[in-house]
C-alpha cells in the first residue's frame, strides 16, 4: 500500500491481538554493520514484456530469493519477475493464475514454490514451481496455477492497511506473515507478524503473534526476509520518508535497527526512481536486495500497467566487510 495514503487511511481500532507477544521499541544497531549504503548499487533490467520495463508502473510490492534467482511481485498484475542473481539484468515474466483484483503485497521461497500474499483477499497462495525454476512466457494461457492455504486461527482480515510481507523457512514447513500496522494515534501502533506452521493444505498457528511497537503511526513494516535466525523488516515512514532495516528475535519479537537507509532512499529520487521501497530479500552471499513500488492505484482491470513518472527502484547492497 502506498504510504502516501496512509494518512487517509481509517486505521483498526485495536492497538494489539489479545494475546499478542508485545515488543519492546527497535534498539539501536550493534557496531558491527551487516550492510553499508556507501556501497549500494542501482540496476536495470529489460523485461521480455515491453509493459514490466521499469519505467512502467509496476507496483513492485513483493521481493523474494532462491539460490538461483529473484522474484519481484507486480501487486496489481497477476506477475512474478524472475531475474537472475547472478546476471539480474533481464526478467522473465510469469503470468500467476490468482483471483481477479488480488494485491500481491509479498512473495517468498522455498521448497520449489513461491508463496504469495494478498492483501485484498487476506489470502496466501502456493505457486509450485516447474523443476530447474523453468518457468513460462507471461501469458494467460500458460499462467502458473496457484492453490489458497486455509488460514487458521490467526485474525487476518482483508483491507487496504493489511498484510505486507511473507517468508517461509527453506522447506516451507514454517511460514511467517506480516500486517503492517494496526491501532490508532490515541493509543499507538503497532506491526504484527503472524508465526504459522504447515499442516496438509491449512496454515496453523505456531505461536502467538509477535508485535513490534511502533514510534507512532507514521510508521509501519513492510517486507519481511529470514536471515541469520532472524526476521529482518522494513521499517518506513511517512511523511518524513525515513527508512531502515531492523531484525526481529523470531521469539520474544524484541527488535533493532541493522543498517539506516534513509539518506540513500531519498537520494534515489532525483535519478527517477520512486523510493517506497516495500520489497526486501537477502541472498545466499549476505547481499541484501529491495525493490520499490512505483505507483499506487484501486481496483485495476488492465492486463498490463501504464507508464510511470517514476521508475521501479532495483537496489543490491553486498555485505560489509568485517570489521569496516
């Protein structure tokens, strides 16, 4: 969901679940920085469709890693972006068959499958994946079938402030989900993720939900990745356009902030990219990756997305040196 319109948003009543773990607010990063934005690198790619250029609007909402590739979700368009981690110049685009109007807010990997949030429906997608990750030219004939997991116990509700991020463990047994925000300026805000476990074609919970205390409701977390034993997010703000990636203990939900990224994200802007980054992904070497969304719209019909103002951001930061 774009930020910009986070102010006219009615927000949920409840500060917290009834029986949500509450976090203490982000502490300040260690010494030892995982990733330093000195050493950011901007990207291009040409897609093998002419409308998923980056100039394009894509509303890239989601980002997610295999060992072999990147997976952008384009929210409103029933895509997947594949591009390669080692060459991620070209994009093959994959035509998903979800229900019509679905906002594809997060995508992740593992076990052979995407899994796919949406915000719209309330809804998470298996999107099993051909062998070698082999996938299809983007068209509705051969979209790639998508199968809704049963949510169970967990209270997730369709809606413009809703689910923003998903990751799954490497065997997708475990899966962890993200609600951006809930609660309201007179008793505060907070981010909830969602812990829940695999059982046939139903997700369970895995333990209660983990809240992340926010500074107040400017704020918000979106995109969500695992790494090191921990869920790393991104914290955003709006106005103010503050930006940083803070880790979660996946136990207690106590969080701190892992690299600052707010110089670097409004910088972007005056090279043409639009800097709502909501997409976030780690790779096997330690380089951390995000994606913008550039744009923000309602219901949409159109197969493709219309041309932007400003250009869908690709951005990889490779992991510090020790001791830098």
């Amino acid at each position: 969901m774009h930020p910009r319109l986070l102010a006219a948003v009615v927000l949920l009543a409840a500060a917290a679940l009834a029986g949500c773990r509450s976090a203490a607010p982000s502490e300040p990063a260690g010494p030892q920085a995982w990733w330093d934005p000195a050493d950011a690198e901007l990207l291009t790619w040409r897609a093998d469709r002419p409308s998923f250029q980056q100039e394009f609007a894509l509303e890239a909402s989601g980002l997610a890693a295999s060992d072999r590739f990147l997976y952008v979700a384009s929210e409103k368009y029933a895509r997947v972006l594949q591009l390669p981690i080692d060459a991620p110049t070209t994009a093959r685009v994959i035509a998903i068959a979800v229900p019509a109007h679905s906002e594809l807010e997060g995508v992740a990997y593992g076990g052979g499958s995407l899994y796919l949030c949406d915000e719209a429906h309330a809804a998470i997608y298996e999107v099993p994946l051909p062998a070698g990750e082999a996938l299809p030219d983007a068209d509705v004939a051969t979209a790639l079938p998508a199968t809704e997991l049963a949510i169970a116990g967990a209270d997730i509700q369709p809606g413009k402030v809703g689910v923003e991020g998903i990751v799954v463990d490497a065997a997708a047994q475990r899966l962890w989900l993200l609600l951006e925000r809930r609660g309201a300026p007179e008793t505060g805000c907070v981010s909830t993720i969602y812990q829940l476990r695999r059982v046939g074609g139903t997700l369970e919970e895995a333990g209660p939900p983990l809240t992340i205390a926010l500074p107040d409701c400017n704020w918000r977390l979106t995109g969500l990745e695992l790494w090191r034993g921990e869920l790393l997010a991104l914290k955003t703000q709006f106005p103010g356009e503050r930006y940083e990636v803070i880790a979660v203990d996946p136990t207690s939900g106590a969080s701190r902030t892992v690299v600052e990224l707010t110089d670097l994200l409004r910088s972007v802007r005056r090279e043409g990219y639009n800097n709502n980054v909501e997409g976030i992904a780690v790779t096997s070497d330690g380089t951390l990756w995000m994606v913008s969304d550039n744009a923000w719209t309602l219901v949409v019909d159109d197969p493709e997305p219309p041309r932007s103002d400003e250009k869908t951001l690709l951005m990889r930061i490779p992991p510090a040196p020790r001791g830098r």
